[in-house]
C-alpha cells in the first residue's frame, strides 16, 4: 500500500487511498458521537476527582447535570448516590436511589446507600443495600458490620452482639468490628464490654496521626458517628474542621432519630426524648459557627434545614416557623423534609391553612409521599374541609393494595384508617365504623386498629362494647398508649370515676411526664373541680296565660368530687312573674349532694321556697344506664317548682313525680319519652306524656345539622283552675337547627371556640273546646369556650303561642355561664 515517491517519502497507493477515503466518510458521522461521549466521561471523572477531594457540592453539582441526560451510564448514577453520600446529603442519597435498580448497582454504592439510609432511620432498605452489596462481593467485611449495627438500631442488641462476635473470630484484629461492638456493647448497658472493644480497636490501628484520622472516619462511614465524634475530640487536629463538622451532623441527626423515635409512652425515661433533641440542638449550632467560620454556606444550609426539625421534635413550634421563614427571607428553597417539619409546626400551633400548602409543595418533591400525604389529609379534616380530605384520603386508600407479598399491606391499613377518620369528622360514623370494622377482620392482631374500633364505638355511645374492647387489647398488649387512654375516656362516659382516678393515677406512675398520662390528669381533675353554673332568663308576651313579663335566675355551685362518688351543692332560683292580678315573685334555696356510681347518678335536695308564703320539700332523682341504648331514670319532688307562677300566687303547689327513659342506639339519634305526674294541692291531678325524636343528620368538624321532633299530651282532672289548666290539651312540632364552629384552637386547658346557631321551629297545638292552631319559634344563641372551665352562651327567641284558642307572641332573651374552680 505504501510506496516511496522521488523524494524517497512514502505514499498512499491508489487502492490505498481509496479504502483510506472510504473510512473516512464513514467516521465521519461517528466522530460528533465519540466526542460527546469523551465529553461525558471527562465531566464525569471530574466529578470523581473533586469528591475525592472533598469538594462534594460541585461534584454533586456536575453529576445531577450529568444523571439527567438519558445516555448517561448508570455509573453516573451510582456515583452520585456515592457522592450525596460522602457529603452527608443522606436524604438526598436515599431520594436518588429510590429510582435506581439496586440488583444492578455497585457494591461500592450500595455501602454508602446502607449508611445513609441508616442516619435516615430507613434500616430496611440499609439492610437490603448491604445485603446485596454482599452477593457481589461476599468478601467484604464493611456491609456484614452495618448489618449488625442496623439490627442493634432496631433494638435487637443481644443479636447484633452475637454477630458481631462472630465475625469477629474470623477477624480478632479487625478495627471496623471492634469499633461496631463497642457501640453495641454500649447500647446494651455494658460499659465495661464497650470500652474493652474500643480499646481493641485503637490496638489495631494506633498508628500515625493518618491511621488514626482514617479511624475515625471509617467509624462515621460504617454508621458509629457517635464514637467518631468522641475520637475526633480526643485527638483535636486529626480532622479537619469540614470533616468534622460532617460527622457532628451525622451525629446530630442519629440523636435527633434517637429523641424523636422514643415512644410518648414509653414507660422508661421519656424525658430522654428531649435530652436527645437538646443535644442534636447543641451540635447543630456548633456545625453552623464551625460553617460559618469556615465560609461553607452550603454546610451552614444544611444546618439551618436540619435545626428546623430538631426544633419541631422538641415541641418548640413558634421557634420552628420562624426558623424555617428566615430561610424563605434570605432566598432558601428549603427540601421536603424542612416543609414537612415547617407544616406540622403550623398545625401543632393551629395555623392549618398555612401548613396545607406546604404538605402539598412536598408531596409534590418527594419521591414516597405516602406519610406526606396522610399528614394533609389530617391537616384538611383540622381546617374544616373535611369534603377535601374525604377525598383526598380515597385517592390515597385505591391506590394501596390490600396486601403485598402474601401479607396484609401496613400501607394499606394506614390508607383506611385514615379515610375512616376522615369520614368520622365528616359526619359520616356509621362508614368510619364499617372500615374500621373490616380492617380490624383482617388484621384482628393489630392493637392500633382494635384503639380506633372502640373510639369510634365510644363515640357513637357504646361505652360498656367500648370498654370491654379497651380491656380486650391491654390483656393482649398492658402498655398500649390508645388503649390506656381510650379504657378512662370510657370510664368517664360511664360515670365510674374512682376506677378512672385509679386508672390516671397509675399512668401517671408508669409513664411519668408523658402528654397522655398530662392530658388525662388534667381532665379528670377537671371533672373533680368546684363547678358554678348560673342562667338567666327575660319573657316578655302580649298574652295573659305566662303573663305580660318574667324573669328566671337560677344557681348551681357544686363543690369538688369527694372520694371522686358525691359532691355537695347549693341550688338558687329567683323568679319573677307579672300577670293581670299582679306580680308573682319566688325564691328558692337548696341544699344537696349527688353522687355517681358505675352507670348510676342519684341526686337528693333538701329545698325552702318564699312566695309570700313558705315551703319546704325534698327531691330525690336517680338515673341508670341499663345498656349502651337505654338509660332510664325517675324523680320525685315532694315541693316541685314546676308549676303556673299563677297556682302559686292563689297559694296552689304540688308534688311532682317523673318516670323517662331514653334509647341512643347510635350516637346521631336519640328517642326519649316520660311520664309526669303533678298532684296540685286544690285537689288536681295532671298526666303528661312527653316523647322527642332528636336526629343528627350531618356532624363534622366545622358544620352540624340536627333536628328534633317534640310530641306532648296532658290531661288534668279538674278544670276551671286559678292557673292555666284546659281538661287536655296536645302539641307536636318539628325544630331544625344548623350550627357552625366559627373558630376553634387547642390551648393548655382543653380546646377554645366560638360557634353559633340557629333553630327554626313549626308545629300544632290543640285543646279542649278549641280548634287546632299553629306554632312557630325561632331562636338564636352563641357559645362561646375560653377552656374547659369557662363556658358562656346568649342568645333570643320569638315566637308564637297559642291558649285558649288564641295566638300570643313571645320574646326571650337568655343567657347563661359555667365555671370550674
């Protein structure tokens, strides 16, 4: 092919040149292609050098740019996994490697995923990414370690320690095993067995200062920040203040984990909960100086980001907002994590419009949004759109399977539940119950759902089926928070409350310092307080039967719960009414007890009344719960009050006696009826059947829609009486009552709100020797609660009456106030 020409160089032959003309024209396309890919690959092992460098943030920089181009190799994706890793981006690393095939991934890679997900708490996927970076490369020692230290995390020491021990007859000299052990040891209690282990480990690698920086280093990298940070400070300058900063971050957010995983319950120490978070709070604020000193924004930022968690885990919510708005104001786009924390500090201080646009703003970012989402719909429900978080919560529930790999799916549970609650504040109980009811058939082992099934119960009036479900699971599992707390709110409804003092009382022992074992001591020794109640009343009418004007006081100061059974009280009414033949003025005074008995309230009044004249009188009045539907209850009154102001002003009282019985088969409905029988002193005799059919059509957390049928006959036995006395008389009506919560928001003493409504009512009223006339009443009130102690309500009424055949116009003004000592 090579020829010499005259001057003795060589050339191209003809078929030479040919062939070499022919390859040409076909590289020519290929070459664009080539270099792109040198580009590629040039950018990449850039990206390589400046991580291993230390330079993290431009490496990561580069290699995002660089994963977002289709034709990249998956190398490029594993190494920035590897490089979020190394630069402690551990939330980022874990997002990154949601998408990745981890069968396909480098051992490498898959040991760093293992750390990370390990300082993130996803210990499943840190022992999956360990384990198959094991089937790769079965001889590595680093992934059979952090299998251990995973366990240990899970609470599994004595296993952790046994396979670590294992290992470490195979490798007696190996430092990353002895480091590991000494972690667990102290994570078991043994501090002797935990020093013994690190002093091995500092007698496998004590060498020069580089040995003993690479020391620590691994111990951070395999997942022991804790001992790393302890080395570091025990040999200042091995380090840099980078490096050291980074496992003070690791540490911080280990501890964080470690504060915020404690159980609210958990009958050990539950003040360790905030020790931890204290001290995730100290070593975050070194790391921001340490930045700051060191002009590392980037790490500063991170800093910044993680503090705004530590803050909500340590419940100091208004610190929390304004750390995550000074972010906002100095131009941060802060990540998932920071918004959700962000929001739930919003919700935790009542501000649910506010955190909802966050929890979607994060939804959106996040890869695995489910907790996310579970978050909003609670928060939805807690802003009154309970249409919205409906929704939302059965667009979550269809898209988890009922189960997975043979087994019932948590995530579905977790779905289900949480549309039953958000049917429950929607006002829809009775699909609440049905949900739950099917879950709990499922998965009939499951406390947490058993908690909810007798909530729910409990809410819909089925206290005894509520309490014997309590009851049920703590033989199965004593120290279930929803369970402890659920079996006293039960106690309570059912009037048993010396068990549930004795039930608080040991809470309070066995998880002391604890918000439920607060929340339910606060309540019971709420309903044990001193109590005053007091109500007024102005009626004014254009009629003669309840007289042109009057006006009613009336008093009740009970005293605190003694032996939590009985507590004494003193009774007050003032009466006055004005009537064609005068005015009618009474005063009342009484002195009693009543006392409370499991499903059993009595109540005994020694009472004097003045009206011109004087009477004394007893009243004895009981009422007992037969089963979760039915209660009945009787009274007598030996001096009743509840007579015409005009029989007392012709010198006419009476006795009083009262039979009722009320059927609540669910909570929504109640059907009630009694019997009254009035025995006056000018010889009268007067019967009266009552009955009411109360409804609640819609109940959730901002709307309510009730309506209440009344029907009532009398017959008296003598007529033309001094009083208003027809020889029978009956009434039927129909009221329809809408009400809205305008504002509510928890506080230290219970919930504050304001709510309003009104009630429209119709009906029919017929007597004796008269024809049928209509009735009307509409009436107005606010309520208004400061907390559980204070209660006050007013509001006005108008209507129209009917007596004696003719229609009389009423007008009422009322209101009233209750207040616990």
């Amino acid at each position: 092919m090579w020829k010499r020409n005259r001057h003795g160089r060589h050339r191209l032959g003809p078929s030479a040149s040919a062939l070499l003309a022919l390859v040409w024209a076909i590289c020519i396309p290929v070459a664009p292609s080539l270099a792109a890919d040198s580009a590629l690959e040039g950018e990449h092992a850039q990206a390589v050098e400046l991580a291993r460098a230390g330079a993290h943030g431009q490496a990561v920089a580069i290699l995002i740019r660089l994963a977002d181009n289709p034709d990249a190799p998956p190398v490029v994706r594993y190494d920035l996994v590897t490089v979020l890793a190394w630069a402690r981006r551990d939330a980022e690393a874990v997002a990154a490697a949601d998408s990745l095939n981890l069968t396909e991934a480098p051992a490498y890679m898959l040991e760093e995923l293992g750390r990370a997900a390990r300082v993130q708490g996803r210990l499943e996927l840190a022992q999956t990414a360990w384990r198959l970076a094991l089937l790769k490369e079965p001889e590595r020692l680093s992934p059979r370690v952090g299998l251990a230290l995973a366990a240990a995390d899970r609470g599994q020491t004595d296993d952790a320690r046994g396979m670590l021990l294992g290992l470490q007859k195979i490798h007696p000299d190996d430092a990353e095993v002895a480091r590991a052990l000494a972690y667990v040891e102290e994570l078991r209690g043994d501090p002797a067995a935990a020093l013994g282990a690190a002093q091995r480990a500092l007698r496998a690698d004590s060498g020069s200062m580089e040995a003993r920086r690479r020391q620590i280093l691994l111990a951070a990298r395999l997942g022991a920040p804790q001992r790393a940070l302890q080395l570091a400070q025990a040999y200042p300058g091995v380090l840099t203040e980078a490096e050291t900063a980074r496992i003070r971050a690791d540490v911080a957010a280990i501890t964080l984990r470690w504060g915020t995983g404690i159980d609210p319950a958990d009958p050990s120490d539950p003040s360790a909960r905030f020790d931890a978070v204290d001290r995730a709070l100290e070593l975050l604020a070194e790391n921001r100086a340490a930045a700051r000193r060191a002009g590392d924004g980037e790490a500063e930022t991170v800093a910044r980001h993680d503090t705004v968690v530590a803050l909500v885990a340590r419940e100091r919510y208004r610190d929390a907002v304004e750390a995550y708005r000074a972010l906002l104001a100095d131009g941060d786009t802060p990540p998932p994590y920071v918004l959700v924390a962000a929001a739930d500090a919003l919700r935790a201080r009542s501000q649910p419009e506010e955190a909802i646009p966050l929890y979607r703003e994060a939804a959106a970012l996040e890869g695995d949004p489910f907790d996310t989402r579970l978050r909003l719909i609670h928060t939805l429900g807690e802003a009154g759109r309970d249409a919205q978080a409906v929704t939302e919560a059965e667009q979550l529930a269809a898209e988890q399977p009922p189960t997975l790999h043979d087994r019932v799916n948590p995530r579905y549970l977790d779905a289900q539940l949480t549309l039953a609650l958000a049917h429950r504040f929607a006002g829809n109980p009775e699909r609440a119950r049905r949900i739950v009811e099917s879950l709990y058939a499922m998965s009939p082992g499951n406390q947490d759902l058993l908690s909810e099934l007798a909530a729910l119960q409990l809410a819909d009036g089925q206290a005894q089926r509520a309490l014997q479900a309590y009851r049920t699971g703590l033989a199965a599992d004593p120290d279930h928070p929803g369970l402890r707390e659920g079996e006293v709110y039960a106690l309570l409804d059912l009037l048993a409350y010396r068990e549930a003092a004795l039930k608080v009382a040991e809470l309070g022992q066995r998880f002391p310092g604890t918000p439920m074992a607060a929340r339910l001591a606060r309540i019971t020794a709420t309903e044990h307080r001193p109590l005053w109640t007091v109500s007024v009343q102005r009626r004014t009418s254009n009629g003669v039967a309840l007289g042109s004007s009057g006006t009613a006081l009336e008093s009740f100061l009970y005293g605190g719960r003694r032996g939590k059974l009985w507590r004494p009280f003193v009774h007050g009414r003032w009466e006055q009414g004005r009537f064609s033949g005068g005015t009618e003025r009474v005063r009342h005074a009484g002195i009693g007890a009543e006392w409370s008995l499991p499903r059993l309230s009595t109540r005994l009044e020694l009472h004097a009344d003045r009206n011109g004249g004087s009477r004394s009188g007893v009243l004895a009045e009981a009422e007992y719960r037969l089963a979760d539907p039915l209660t009945v209850g009787v009274m007598h009154d030996t001096a009743t009050l509840d007579l015409p102001l005009e029989a007392l002003q012709n010198d006419v009282d009476a006795w009083q006696t009262r039979g009722s019985a009320a059927w609540r088969p669910v909570a929504r409905r109640t059907l009630s009826a009694s019997v009254t029988r009035t025995g006056f002193s000018d010889g009268n005799r007067r019967t009266g059947y009552y009955g009411a059919w109360d409804e609640q059509w819609f109940a959730g957390r901002m709307w309510r829609l009730s309506t209440r049928a009344d029907m009532y006959r009398s017959v008296n036995s003598l007529t033309g009486a001094s009083y208003y006395n027809p020889g029978w008389d009956r009434a039927r009506s129909l009221t329809v009552e809408p009400r809205q919560r305008i504002y509510r928001a928890p506080v230290a003493h219970g919930e504050r709100f304001f709510d309003h409504g009104i009630a429209a009512t119709v009906g029919r009223y017929a007597q004796e020797n008269f024809d049928v006339r209509p009735t009307w009443k509409l009436r107005y009130d606010q309520w208004w609660q400061r907390h559980d102690r204070l209660t006050m309500s007013w509001g006005a009424a108008i209507g129209r009456a009917a007596y004696d055949g003719a229609g009389e116009t009423e007008r009422e003004v009322f209101a009233s106030l209750e207040r616990r000592f």
